[in-house]
C-alpha cells in the first residue's frame, strides 16, 4: 500500500532518552506508527492506530504539533 505522507517527532521520554516516533498515512487510510527507542534502525513493527478522513486536515494537524513532515515526492 502507497504511503501518501510521512511524519516524525523525536520525544524525550527521561533524563538523556528520546524515542523516534514515525507515522504513515497510507492510501487505504490506515495511519501507521513505529516508535524507535534511541535507535535509528527501523526494525519495530508498523502499527495501526487509526483511520484518517482527510490527508491535507492531517498534514496540518500533524505540522501545527510540531511532526517534521516528510512529502512523497522527497522519499525515495
């Protein structure tokens, strides 16, 4: 299934820890999560941890919590 945005935000989760938090809005309208603990290999299991009614209302949202998003068309 094509992801049609991706978005991350780096959590401090306690003294010197931060987590890696990467979701992805795909086509079917699943949106996937993997937290990555300090890591920065992706090997965690995707997520689902629900559904999204409008891509651009999510772009948004996710970039006024302060999510870096990543655009298609820069992924490879």
């Amino acid at each position: 299934m094509a992801t049609l945005l991706r978005a991350s935000l780096l959590l401090r989760v306690g003294h010197g820890e931060r987590q890696l938090v990467v979701r992805e809005l795909r086509e079917d309208q699943r949106v996937m999560q993997r937290i990555n603990p300090g890591t920065p290999i992706d090997e965690r299991p995707w997520t689902e941890i629900g559904r999204y009614k409008d891509l651009e209302i999510e772009r948004a949202r996710l970039r006024a919590d302060g999510w870096e998003i990543e655009e298609p068309s820069r992924r490879q």
